[in-house]
C-alpha cells in the first residue's frame, strides 16, 4: 500500500506545480487586461478633452469671424486701415 501511495507521490506533486503555473498564468494575463482597459480609457478620456478643447477653439474662431462680418466686433484698426489706404511700395 505505501508502495502505490510512494509512485503517486511524484504525480501529485506535477499536477500541482502545473496547476499553479496554470492559475499564475491565468492572473497574470487577466491583470494584464485590467491594466490595458485602464490605459485605453485613459487615452480615450484624453482624447476626448483634446477634442472638446479643438471643437471650442474653432467655435471660438467661427463666432469671431461671424462677429467681423456682421459687424458685430470690429475687426482690428490696423487691418482696417491696411485694406482702405493706398499701398505706397507699388
């Protein structure tokens, strides 16, 4: 009897070392996801305040541009004033 508890010994102890090595496995890869989810949602987030910020800046550009052509805002004397007088170096 102790002879075949003896042989299983050694199998026993294989199986374990591979069910270990398996779940370490197994941890490291689904930490690993956890880890690049959390990446991508960070890159997304950033990208997403990237592109609030450009979408506000060129709102920022249409209403100034809407303003100087309605009248609204003036236009800066200087472009004024280049545009109306005679150019001289002609």
């Amino acid at each position: 009897m102790l002879e075949a508890l003896g042989a299983l010994v050694p199998s026993i102890g294989v199986g374990l070392l591979f069910w270990y090595v398996v779940r370490a496995m197994i941890h490291a890869d689904r930490r690993e996801r956890a880890a690049v989810a959390a990446m991508e949602r960070a890159d997304r987030a950033r990208a997403g305040q990237e592109r609030a910020g450009q979408e506000r800046a060129g709102q920022e550009r249409r209403e100034k541009g809407r303003d100087a052509l309605t009248g609204d805002a003036p236009v800066s004397a200087t472009d004024d004033a280049e545009h109306l007088s005679p150019r001289s170096d002609r």
